[in-house]
C-alpha cells in the first residue's frame, strides 16, 4: 500500500484549516497529514494540533520556502499538496492521486479553470489576468496546452519531489513546478475539479498589484532561465534594429561626403550594435549551459532511481 502524505502549507487559517484537515482524513483516513505552519499569528496552529495533524513550522515567511521544507522532510510514495484555505475539494483527491497510482504521471494538476468556477467564484478577476498571461507564455514557450498554471492542489510521485531544485520563496512556486516539469520531460496530467472562492472572513495573502508586478518578472525570468537562446537573440535583434535608427543617416551621410558629423548619433549607433552582438553571444554562451545543466540532472536523475529501486 502507498503511503500518503497530504501537505497544507499555512499561514493564518483559523477559519478553514479544521474543515480542510476533517475533509482530507475522511477521504484518505491513512494518509499523514501535515500542517505546515508559516508564522502565523491567529489559531491555526492550535486548531491543527487540536484536530490531530502532525505540525512543523517554518520560519522563513513565503509559500516556496514551506514547500521547500515540506519536500526535504516529508517522506511519502504519493504527495498531495492542499491550500488550507478551503478552496480546493478534497472529495477529488482520489483522481488526481490516481495517475500518481498507476505510474502515468509525475505530477497531477488540479485543474480549476476548464470547467469555468474558478472565473465564476474567483472575485479577484486580475488575478485571473495573470494566470492566463503566465499560462499563455509557458504554453508557448514549451509547446503545450496546460489550462492551470498556478493551481494550489498537486499530488506528486517521490521522484519528482526529491528531485526539484525549489528556489521560489513565495508564490512564484506553483510556476517553478510546472516549469521545472516541463523542462525535464516529467509528466504532467490535468485533472478538472471544482473552485470555490474562500469563506466569509477568510483573507487572500495575495496583493494583486504586486503579484502582478511578479508575473511580469516571472514572463522575464522564465525566457531569460528556459529559453535563454530565445531571449537573448530578440534582445540582440531589437538592440540592432535601435543601432539602425541613429546608425542609417550617420552610414548616408558617410557615403555621399566621405566625413561624419553627426559623431553623437555614431556613437549611440556603434553602442546598441555591441550590446547587440554581447547579447547575441550571451544567447549561444547560455544555451549551451542550458543544455549542459539538462544531460547533468538527467544522469542525476538516473543515478537516483538506481539507489532508491
């Protein structure tokens, strides 16, 4: 039999985490469940104890540094990671750990979007904003057709948790997951559940100018770490075509007088064409780490599976 571990990373959910711990011990009574407290200030941690999880604390506050704690502690052959704010059914936990199950997928998605409740509960609608930018730009960036980028309800198989370098100390996590899957060719399953917005008097510890700043960042960082060849030649490219555009008259001045006059539009034009071919070999340079760094963690990869057998 699979031992289970359900992981509620959390940070002030007085109000929600005894109902979410009920609802995940009657879906899966064997399964170990644990509460990771980020410094909270409220009951959470005596509700918890109280309702029998097992507690840990982390006390660097951000979501990515709980779940990196939770990852290098916690030891399970199946991993369901839970808000505990009571926005994620517990009753669907048995489809996403299914494919987890029957070794048909590394990490399964709970798929909020697809079946329209997350656009009907959620009632911060630029987060939604976000979620389709990064959605958008990961789908295009790997070639693929994910619905639900930055979905709080995931199982995982062990290899893939003791195998992702977590880096995110906050939201940013969810993202870094799917990336990190994508870029290392684990497999990804999506599952359709139903979203419910939080209850009365539960607060969201999102801030939407400020996530949205993130999201942004996040667009940036992920061409720039996944793609770097990408990046740095259409930064190279727009370098260029900015050189062209004090470069031109300076270049027709030249041919028709054989002398240069305008030396300040020279000098812009000759600066934005060395940053441009700077760029261009930092494209070449970084892609070759890239692909470096991917055939190092797939022999990592192996090497892991061969101790743990």
């Amino acid at each position: 039999m699979s031992k289970i571990a359900v992981m509620i990373p959390c940070y002030n959910e007085e109000i929600t985490i005894e109902k979410v711990i009920k609802d995940f011990r009657k879906e899966l009574p064997d399964a170990d469940i644990y509460v990771y407290d980020n410094n909270s200030t409220d009951k959470t941690v005596e509700i918890a104890t109280k309702n029998n999880a097992i507690i840990r604390k982390e006390y660097n506050q951000g979501k990515g540094n709980v779940i990196r704690r939770m990852f290098r502690e916690i030891d399970a052959d199946i991993y369901v990671m839970v808000d505990g704010d009571d926005t994620y059914p517990a009753e669907m936990v048995h489809e996403l750990i299914k494919p987890i199950e029957e070794q048909k997928a590394d990490m399964v998605i709970g798929d909020r979007l697809s079946n329209g409740t997350y656009k009907k509960e959620n009632k911060r609608k630029f987060h939604s904003l976000g979620n389709s930018m990064v959605r958008g730009s990961i789908n295009k960036l790997f070639g693929t057709n994910l619905r639900d980028i930055m979905t709080g309800y995931r199982a995982f198989n062990k290899i893939f948790v003791k195998n992702i370098p977590v880096l995110s100390s906050k939201f940013e996590i969810e993202t870094e997951m799917t990336l990190h899957a994508l870029d290392k060719k684990f497999i990804i399953k999506e599952i359709p559940i139903v979203y419910r917005d939080r209850p009365e008097g539960s607060t969201s510890k999102l801030n939407t100018v400020k996530d949205g700043m993130k999201v942004l960042k996040t667009i940036l960082s992920m061409y720039k770490d996944y793609k770097p060849r990408k990046f740095f030649f259409a930064l190279a490219i727009l370098l260029f075509i900015l050189g062209l555009i004090p470069g031109i008259p300076v270049i027709v001045e030249f041919a028709k007088t054989h002398f240069i006059t305008k030396v300040p539009s020279a000098i812009l034009a000759t600066g934005f064409m060395l940053m441009a071919t700077v760029a261009f070999q930092c494209g070449i340079i970084l892609d070759t780490i890239v692909k470096a760094n991917k055939q190092k963690y797939e022999l990592n990869l192996i090497r892991y599976e061969e101790t743990n057998k």
